[in-house]
C-alpha cells in the first residue's frame, strides 16, 4: 500500500484526478494552505486558515478526492480536531510522541497518527479495544 503525504502539490492532483486512484494520499496542511491562501506560513498560520475556512477546505478536499488532510498535530486543539472531523475530513497527525497526547489523540476519530513511539501508542489502542 502507498501513501503519498509531504509535498503533494494541489495543482498536479487538480490537473491529474487520477493520481488518488493510484494512491492514497495524505495532503499536507501546508500544500492545502499554499494552494488556498496562495502564500507561504507557519504551521500555526496553516491551521488558524484551515480552521477559518473549514467549509471551502472540506470541499476542497472532497473534490480533489485524498484521503485525509496530514497536519502536525501541536498546532490543533482537539475542538479543531472535532471541527475537522465534522466536515468529514479525515485526519493523519504527526508525530505523535508524547504519551498523554497520543492516549487524548487515541479517542479522537483519526485516520492515522505518526508516532516514532509505538509501543505506547499500541499500549494505547489495547488498552481503548478492551
């Protein structure tokens, strides 16, 4: 299985819808805030706009068809996660190390979380499938 995140650029998948049937791909919040806002920014600027314009994001990723918005999960409350998710967005947050953030982040509904500690994440979700 592929999956495509880091520098996914929005206009290659606009000009090619059939890249996400060749892969799945996890666009990053900077390439989605590039494309939108047409500007350059901090990851906090990246998630403040995305939160701002949530509508136009969802539609926006529905359109282009990628499985999941991939954000560094520090700069989202999880009140922005929630927002997120109620667009139907799917979310992959990176990286998640800490282990009170991955336990809090284990009971959001996330597609994915990067984590370079995985016995405490999968600690975790045993301890959540009980």
């Amino acid at each position: 299985c592929l999956i495509f995140s880091g520098s996914v650029n929005v206009s290659t998948l606009i000009a090619d819808s059939s890249i996400v049937r060749r892969a799945r791909i996890f666009l990053n919040s900077e390439e989605l805030y590039h494309h939108m806002a047409n500007a350059s920014g901090s990851r906090e600027e990246h998630t403040a706009f995305i939160i701002a314009n949530i509508a136009e994001t969802s539609t926006l990723i529905k359109r282009l068809g990628v499985e999941a918005l991939n954000a560094p999960y520090k700069h989202f409350t999880p009140e922005q996660i929630d927002a997120i998710r109620s667009e139907g967005i799917e979310l992959s947050l990176w990286t998640v190390n800490e282990e009170d953030a991955q336990q809090q982040l284990m009971h959001k509904d996330l597609l994915n979380m990067t984590t370079r500690r995985v016995s405490s994440a999968l600690q975790f979700r045993k301890e959540i499938r009980r």
